[in-house]
C-alpha cells in the first residue's frame, strides 16, 4: 500500500468520508488487534474481547475524525494506539467499579457469539474460501462497516447481536414499539451488508 493512497485516504476521512475512514480501519485492523491484545492485562484477557475493545477504539474514531491530521499511515496507527489506550484505562475502571456496583457485563464467548452470527447475517460466514480471503479480514470489515453505520443502526444491532438483546428488551430502552425496532435490525442489517460489499470488492 503506497503513501499517496494512504494520504489520499487520510485527507478524505478527515474531510468526513465515511468510506475513506472505513478502509483506513480495514488496513490497520490487524496490526491494532495484535496490539489490544498484547495490552490487555491477564485478568481482563477472560473477560473482554480485543474484537469488543476495538469496537469501543472505532466508536471515538468516528467521533474524532473529521479535522484531524495526519499525513503518514505510522502517524494515524499511533493516534489509533492512544485511542486504545485510554479505552483500556475506561475498561480497568469499569471492572473495578463492578465489585461495588453490580452491572450487566456481556461475556467475551457471548459477545463472540453475537459477532459471529452478525458475520453471518451479513454473508461473511461461509464455506467458500474465495468469499473472504480469511476469519481476521471479515472482523475488520465488520468493525469498520459497524463502526461508521449511523448511531440507531449501530446501536441496535450492538445490542441485538453483540449483547444479545431481544427487540422486546430494546422497545423501551429505544423508545420504539418491538415492531419498529425490528424494522430498524433489518433497515441495519441490510446498510451493514452494503457497506461490507463494497468494502470487500476495493482489494486493500
């Protein structure tokens, strides 16, 4: 990947485009997944996911991106790191707050399990091997889609997947009737796999 394209990615995301900053995620996915899990501590390693951590990395990337800069893809990874970091330090906080404050915690196998049927929803699962080049790639196709979805389809596929949630749990919490909240999942589901699609046909 040349400098050009990733300068060429960088102005465009920091300009607001969502598609530039999805494949800017889609390259350095890997690379920060390694890291999130190298930095979890041993005894956040069985309870948080380095796929759940990264979610919460690209939730503030979205939220920070517009006017930031950086003209080098080493200059980006590192902002991405120090996202990571402070998130770890929001995470090592919560889970000492849960020996006072007993909250629902979504389990690493749980949330794995959500991701994966979310995966499949959207056509990532399967036996094909020319679908998708590899298991890691799909991850970062789906966090990228996921992450720069707008915020009620993010959210309500989060919960309905990634904690699993049924819409008559979401109903109140989203101020919706059940069946608008199932018409959200689909309307979600049907943006996620687009996204996913075009994504999966640029070739990073």
């Amino acid at each position: 990947m040349d400098d050009p394209v990733l300068r060429d990615w960088l102005s465009r995301a920091a300009a607001g485009d969502r598609f530039a900053l999805q494949k800017l995620i889609v390259a350095h996915h890997g690379r920060l997944r390694r890291v999130a899990a190298d930095r979890l501590s041993r005894d956040l390693r069985s309870r948080v996911d380095p796929e759940d951590l990264l979610q919460q990395v690209y939730g503030g990337v979205v939220d920070h991106m517009r006017g930031f800069v950086a003209e080098t893809s080493g200059a980006f990874f590192a902002w991405l790191v120090r996202i990571l970091e402070a998130k770890l330090v929001d995470i090592e906080r919560f889970h000492r707050a849960r020996v006072r404050n007993v909250r629902r915690e979504v389990s690493p196998p749980e949330s794995v399990a959500g991701r994966e049927a979310l995966l499949s929803r959207v056509g990532l699962v399967t036996s094909t091997p020319s679908r998708i080049a590899s298991r890691e790639e799909g991850r970062a196709l789906l966090q990228a889609a996921l992450a720069t979805l707008p915020p009620d389809y993010r959210r309500v596929l989060e919960l309905r997947f990634l904690e699993g949630r049924s819409a008559a749990d979401l109903a109140p919490l989203m101020k919706r009737s059940v069946a608008a909240v199932q018409m959200l999942t689909t309307r979600a589901l049907r943006q996620l796999k687009r996204s996913i699609g075009r994504l999966s046909r640029i070739g990073l």
